[in-house]
C-alpha cells in the first residue's frame, strides 16, 4: 500500500508539503487529478500517479497546464471533485481556461494548487500568484506548514463547493518541499462518474452569457468577504476613465471645488505625486475601470503618509466594478461620495426594439454539419464547442454547444467528459482554434485514451475575425494552393488513427460517415472527422466567386408545410414565412441571402434549383 493511503492510526506521518496535499485532497474525495509537472509543484501529480490505480481515482498527466485546468474543470462540472496542480509559471498558460471558469463555476469542489517560487530557486521568475485570485475573484488559501497544507487542502474542497467555484491553494517552494507532521484523517472514496446537465446559457460563455456570470461573480465575492470575516475634493484617475471624470466636474460645475490627479505613469504608481495631491484635499474620489487597483494603491500611500483623508472608490452607491465607465456613473458616484445633488438623465421613451441575436450565414458550412450531426448523435450527446463563428451554433434551432470556456477547450473537456460521463461526447473545433490551441488536447486525448469524436470545422480561413490566414489555408487571392500545414496529416500525426474527410454540404454522404464513427466511438478511442468547405462569404471575396444557382420553393402549393424542418431544424436566414391570400403560411427562400449551396433541397422536395444570370 502506499504510504499516501495507509488508514489514520492515531500518529502523525511525517510528510512533504506536496504530500500533505494528495493526502487531504484524497481525505477530501477527490476523483480526478491533471497536471503538468513543475518544481515546486511536481511532487503532487507525481504521488497522484503512483497511487491512482490503488486508490481508484483517475490522473492524468496533461500535456500543459491549460490542458489539465480544462479537463479537471470538466469532471468538476460533471459533479466529480477534482484538483490540479502547477507551478506559478504555468498559471499563466491555464490563465485564458481559468479568468471564464472563475464566472462559469463548478458543481463539485475543485482544487487548483499553484506553486509559487520566490528567490527563483527553479524558476524564470519571481511572479505572485496572488494576483490571479485578485483578478478572478477566487478565494485563495496560504498554508504555511505541511500540516496546514493538508488541513488547507481539505477545506479549499468545502469552500469550492460551498460556493461553487474553484479554489486555489497558494504555496510556495519551501512548503511544498519542506518536511513536518501531519495528523491525517479518514479517506473518503472519490467519485469517479458524474452526470451533465446542458445548461447552455450559463455554460457556453458567449459575450451576453459572460455579462450575466460577470455581475453573479461580483456578488459571490461579496459573499466569500463574509466568509473571512471638510475641505478641498478631489479626484484619482487614469486612462479613458480621466475623460469621463471631466465630463461629470463640467457638468456639475463642480470646476473650482474638484481638484483632479490624471496618473499616466501606472506601474509603479507615483507616490510622491500622489502623496503630495492628498496632502491638499480632504476628501478623494477614485474612479477607475475594472478592479480597484489604483484605489488600493492610494489607499497604501495613504496609510504610509498617515493621512486621514476620506478615500472612497469601489462600492454601493460610488464606481461600479462591472462594465465600462461613463459621465452619467461617474456622476452618480460623485453625487453620493461628495454629497452633490444629481439627477440622472431620463432616457425619452421608445419602443424596445425587436431581438436580433447573431446567426451563421447563409449557406454556411457549420450549420450543415451541425444539422447532420444532431440527426444522427441527437440530444443525448454532449457538445463541448470551441471560439470562433461556429459558437453561435449554441442558439435554436441548433443548439449545438453544451460547454465552452476558451480558445481549444472543445478538445480538452471533450476527455475529461468522456472519462466521467455514460454518455457519447462529441466536440466542436474550427480549423484556425486547432492550429491555435487544439492541437495540444488532442494529443493529450490520444495518449489518455479519451473516448470522443472530434469535429474540426475547416472552412479555410480565420473566419471569425476578419478571414486572416492560418497555416492550413488553401484559398488564396492566386487561387488555390497545398496547404503549409495538412489537417489531416497533422492529426494523424498526433496519432489519431481513425480520420475521415466530408464535405459537410453533401448531407447523406456526411451522415453515413457519422453513423459509421457513432458505431465504433467506444473502440477507436479518440477519432476526428474533418468537415471541410471553403466559408461562402470568403470564396466571395478572395476568388470573386459568382453565384450561378439559388433555391427556391416556387409556385402555389409547392411547400407544403411538413413539419417545417428547414426552419425548426436548419434554420438558415435565407428562410422565411410567407403568408399566402388564404392565410396559409409557407416557407420562402430569399433570392438574395441564399448561397446556393444545396443543403435545404437534400432535406425537403419542395425545394428546387433555379438558375440566375
């Protein structure tokens, strides 16, 4: 047996700091463990190793930090405790996973230790880890004894759970390698399987999710602080915030009573200009974007100088941390800190205006895949989805994307769902996120034997931001070349073994291959199938690509209002209702909007072709 597993005698084990944290980690259920070793981190992931088969929980060593953050935070999700571990460097690798997750949460405790290094004893830095938990919004734990490394341990899984978000556990190199007692407890059997509930917009963190999960995360930090237990104004401010401060002193007329301190020079902050601005002022208001930053800096001079001037910034009633800043907010906290009457600007009373949410285009290659998709996994499967255009595939009638935190995650959670959940996974990656961060998590799949399909969406171009290239374009203003970089030989290259090509907009062809790939996902580990056709829009503007062919749905009585599947199932905006003279509605194709691209007619006979000069 491993000394880690040995049952609670009555006597302490003396044990490492990093030892100290498998052990209440385990004590604490733990079923799931990722990491990419690091000193002064290693040591936990290395024990985790050793003694997973014994104890019955699953690890993994992640190919990068980000990696083991996403499918860590993926059996959290699941309802499975998980940990991660890494040293201070390596946060800065999981940070892009880490900030979203901070607003999506988990559903089980998780654990993410970070090892920080100070005197650079194995590092290239010197960095402080404390301000990852500053930016996020996550409780943080210091332990300062193995003991309290263990005991630490322990409580960051009852915190996490509490309030539903991870915990990180803050070392440093001499706690994770120094020795001391621990008086271990009880290990408690750690879950290894979980269930998913799709909860789409509360998961999938597109920008009007995030600012939803923005305002939540702001109000659980109020709640973890319970956990824990006359004379001249003036004004603190820097960047674009400085413009909307003189804005509001203008229009209050506030000019010969507000003395305003514009900081440029920002890191360090200026103290002896700062120190020298209060010693003037009685009262100080400090506005600033975002976190209170420049506010606790002042307020450290402040205390420094011994000044007893009033300083207010962040607060109820005062700046807002969310969101960006404007005259009408700056004023309002004015108002209340400086006891100014105010009165906000009515806004003249207009009739709101209809929802137009965001929609894949026309002939767009990702509807066809996600359509065939759907009709052959269908509503039982889990869709981790990536960032690009694709993303807005989370909306009806498609709903095709169940979790997604950052650029390459599809991949990544795509394994930590397999290995935690009865049910088919199937993940969601555009050809330019692959090559950015893709690549990574599928090699981490294949050498974990993650059980999943992966759906790399190759439509040629980075076509999100603007169709700027990526190493695997083909599509070229000369025309069409090899591609730098094959997709399919690099995935194979990553050693995935079964591989396959469609053509998403030949719909039988794509289902086929589809169901073959349902039918042998539980053998073949992880398999890819490349869905690759050049987006319409950048066949328009690179080759000059003229539309020769459209659809229609023509003459009366030529739809005949099935169930409506091109609009329920489909959804692609050429469509629309028509309603005839007898009030019948029928399904229309707009001539201009469509593509020509021939999906709708594979699905529904009323649709015909029809030439156009």
């Amino acid at each position: 047996m491993h000394e880690l597993l040995i049952p609670a005698s009555g006597k302490p084990q003396f044990l490492l700091g990093n030892e100290a944290i498998v052990r209440g980690a385990l004590e604490s259920g733990v079923g799931f463990v990722a990491a990419y070793p690091g000193t002064p981190s290693s040591e936990i992931i290395d024990r985790f190793s050793q003694l997973g088969t014994e104890a019955g929980i699953y690890v993994e060593y992640s190919v990068n930090e980000k990696v083991s953050l996403e499918v860590a935070c993926a059996a959290a999700i699941s309802g499975v405790r998980s940990l991660c571990a890494m040293k201070h460097v390596g946060m800065n690798v999981a940070a892009d996973a880490f900030m979203t997750l901070a607003y999506v949460g988990v559903k089980a405790g998780m654990v993410i230790v970070v090892a920080d290094d100070p005197f650079l004893h194995s590092s290239q830095n010197e960095q402080d880890t404390r301000y990852y938990a500053k930016m996020s919004g996550v409780p943080m734990l210091e332990p300062a004894t193995p003991e309290e490394a263990y005991r630490m341990s322990i409580e960051a899984f009852k915190i996490s759970e509490k309030f539903g978000v991870p915990c990180l556990l803050r070392t440093t190199t001499r706690v994770n390698h120094c020795r001391g007692p621990v008086n271990t407890g009880r290990i408690e059997p750690g879950k290894v399987s979980g269930t998913f509930t799709k909860d789409p917009f509360n998961l999938v963190v597109i920008p009007a999710v995030g600012r939803k999960l923005r305002l939540a995360q702001i109000e659980r930090g109020k709640k973890l602080l319970a956990e824990t237990g006359e004379g001249e104004l003036g004004i603190i401010t820097s960047g674009i915030s400085f413009l909307h401060v003189k804005d509001a002193v203008r229009d209050l007329g506030l000019e010969d009573r507000v003395k305003i301190l514009k900081v440029g020079f920002t890191g360090p902050y200026p103290k002896a200009v700062v120190r020298g601005f209060l010693a003037g002022v009685g009262k100080v208001l400090i506005v600033e974007e975002g976190e209170p930053v420049l506010e606790e800096a002042v307020r450290l001079i402040a205390q420094e100088a011994k000044s007893a001037v009033e300083i207010a910034g962040k607060g109820e009633g005062l700046v807002p941390r969310a969101f960006e800043l404007d005259p009408v907010k700056v004023k309002r906290a004015m108002s209340h800190f400086f006891d100014i009457p105010f009165e906000p600007p009515r806004a003249a009373a207009a009739p709101e205006l209809p929802q137009r949410p965001p929609n894949l285009c026309a002939g767009c290659p990702h509807r066809a895949t996600y359509y065939s998709v759907k009709k052959v996994f269908g509503e039982e499967a889990v869709y981790p989805s990536d960032i690009g255009c694709y993303t807005l595939g989370v909306l009806p009638p498609l709903k095709m994307a169940d979790f997604l935190i950052c650029m390459g995650s599809g991949v990544s959670t795509a394994g930590g769902f397999s290995k935690v959940l009865d049910r088919p996974v199937v993940a969601f990656i555009g050809d330019s996120t692959f090559f950015h961060s893709g690549i990574p998590g599928l090699i981490n799949a294949v050498s974990h034997g993650h059980q999943f399909l992966l759906v790399i969406l190759d439509n040629g171009t980075t076509a999100m931001t603007g169709h700027q290239p990526h190493p695997g374009v083909e599509l070229t203003p000369a025309g069409k070349i090899e591609p730098k970089v094959s997709l399919e030989k690099l995935v194979r290259g990553c050693g995935v073994e079964r591989v396959a090509v469609i053509n998403p907009l030949q719909i039988k062809k794509s289902r086929e291959v589809l169901q073959d790939f349902k039918s042998k996902m539980n053998q073949d580990g992880v398999s890819v199938i490349i869905s690759k056709s050049p987006c319409p829009l950048f066949e328009t503007r690179i080759l000059r690509k003229k539309k020769k062919i459209v659809f229609s749905v023509e003459g009366e009585g030529a739809c005949d209002s099935c169930a409506r599947a091109c609009m329920t199932e489909l959804g692609c905006p050429a469509f629309s209702l028509d309603t005839s003279e007898t009030g019948e509605q029928r399904v229309r194709i707009s001539e201009t909007l469509c593509s020509g691209c021939g999906v709708c007619s594979q699905i529904c006979d009323s649709v015909k072709p029809k030439r156009i000069s």
